[in-house]
C-alpha cells in the first residue's frame, strides 16, 4: 500500500518572515510528518505593501529563510499574478497539481478566529485539511474558531485516512513573534533582530528595509 503524500501549505504575507513563522513550518513538518510545506507568498496590492518592499523582495527572504531546509519551498504562485488571489483559488491550483496529495493547509490562531468570513472558506475545506496553531494572545474560544473546531475538528491520523475537510488544533509551544511587531520596531530597537533568520536580518539591512539605514553593498 503506498503512503499518502501529505503537502503542507502555509500562505502569508511574509512581510517580513520571521522566526515565529520558521517554528511554525518546523513544527508542523515534525510534529504531522508531512512531506513537504510549501511557503506562499501573498500577493499584495501597491497601496498595501510595506514602503520599499515588494513581492520580489517578500519572496527573496522567505528563499534565504528556508535555504538550509530541502523540505520547505518557496510557492512563488500568487507572487505571479497582477492581483490578490483567494486562497480559494490556489489550493484548486496546487490540488490539480498533484491530485493524489492531501493538501494541509497551515494557519495561525488568529486566522482561525475570522476564517469563515474567507472567500468561500467551505470550499476550502474540500480542497485541504486546516492545520491550526496556538498564537499568543488569540484563544480558541472566540470568534469563529469554537464553532469550526466542534463540526471539523479531527485528530492527527486523520489528516492521512481522509483526503480534506479536517481542522487540526495543534498544542505547539508558543511561537511569540509577529510581523507587524517586526515592521514597528526594527528601525528603532535592536532587540528585534533577534526575531529574524540571520540571513533574513542581513538582507533587510543591506536593502534598507522596514526603515532601516543601508549597511553595506547589496547582495
Ligand atoms: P502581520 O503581523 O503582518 O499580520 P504575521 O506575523 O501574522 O504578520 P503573516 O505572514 O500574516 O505573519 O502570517 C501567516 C500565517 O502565519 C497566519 O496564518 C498567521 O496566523 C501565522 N503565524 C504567523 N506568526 C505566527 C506565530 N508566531 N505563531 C503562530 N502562527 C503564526
């Protein structure tokens, strides 16, 4: 009997990636034993980006992130395309790529708590499991997570004996970092830095992201 591919997909805007995503994709990867995650890039419209950063750049820092660890991928899908695209709209994509894989997708707490306002969040759940995490500060008791996890909660085995339509809530340790929190405070306090990948971190520097004065020639 062949085993069933279990493929990751952990969609975000990626602006920039920090640590708290990088724990995150490790965990599921280890925790569920998937094959692979693939990290998507959202696509974001110009009035909406960072000042100075841009899709490309987003995309470059989430390859430099991940650059050590064959199992996580850059899906540079919605990166191609001239507007925002539904989650919807990818995951239909990714499943007629590989039609026998049981797509997971990943999201955090916070996305879990608002999911049922997604564009067609139900044909999500036809398309992929949902792999949840615990973030600080957003509890499994509000807004649209209690309701969700009680009608397509699943366990673990779960997400191999059925092809989608599952939520696993993970009990992960947790994962403190934010972008906003990133964006708010590299240019001011150090201490931030700590919170992204080294080669991450360099690239912003020697860019002149997120405020922060240009350190040395680009790479
Ligand atoms: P922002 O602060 O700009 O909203 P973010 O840090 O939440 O950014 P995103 O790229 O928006 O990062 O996140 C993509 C997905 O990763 C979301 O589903 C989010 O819930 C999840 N996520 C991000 N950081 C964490 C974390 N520290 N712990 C758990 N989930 C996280």
């Amino acid at each position: 009997m062949t085993q069933t591919k279990l493929v990751g997909i952990f969609g975000g805007t990626f602006d920039p990636i920090h640590l708290g995503h990088l724990a995150v994709a490790r965990y599921v990867l280890t925790h569920c034993a998937l094959d692979s995650i693939k990290l998507m890039p959202c696509h974001l419209p110009p009035h909406r980006a960072s000042p100075g950063v841009n899709s490309a750049e987003r995309a470059r820092m989430v390859e430099l992130a991940i650059s050590a660890e064959p199992k996580l991928q850059l899906e540079p899908l919605e990166l191609s395309l001239q507007q925002p695209s539904y989650t919807v709209n990818s995951l239909t994509l990714l499943k007629q790529q590989d039609p026998a894989a049981h797509l997971c997708f990943i999201i955090g707490m916070d996305s879990l708590q608002y999911f049922r306002s997604w564009h067609q969040w139900q044909q999500i759940l036809t398309l992929a499991h949902l792999i949840v995490l615990k973030r600080p500060g957003y509890s499994a008791q509000d807004g649209d997570a209690p309701a969700l996890l009680t009608q397509y909660g699943i366990s673990l085995p779960e997400l191999s004996t059925q092809p989608a339509g599952g939520i696993l809530l993970l009990d992960n340790p947790d994962f403190p970092q934010s972008a906003t929190f990133v964006r708010e405070q590299l240019a001011v306090n150090p201490a931030v830095q700590a919170m992204l990948p080294p080669a991450v971190l360099s690239y912003i520097q020697q860019h002149g992201l997120y405020g922060c004065a240009v350190s040395a020639a680009k790479v």
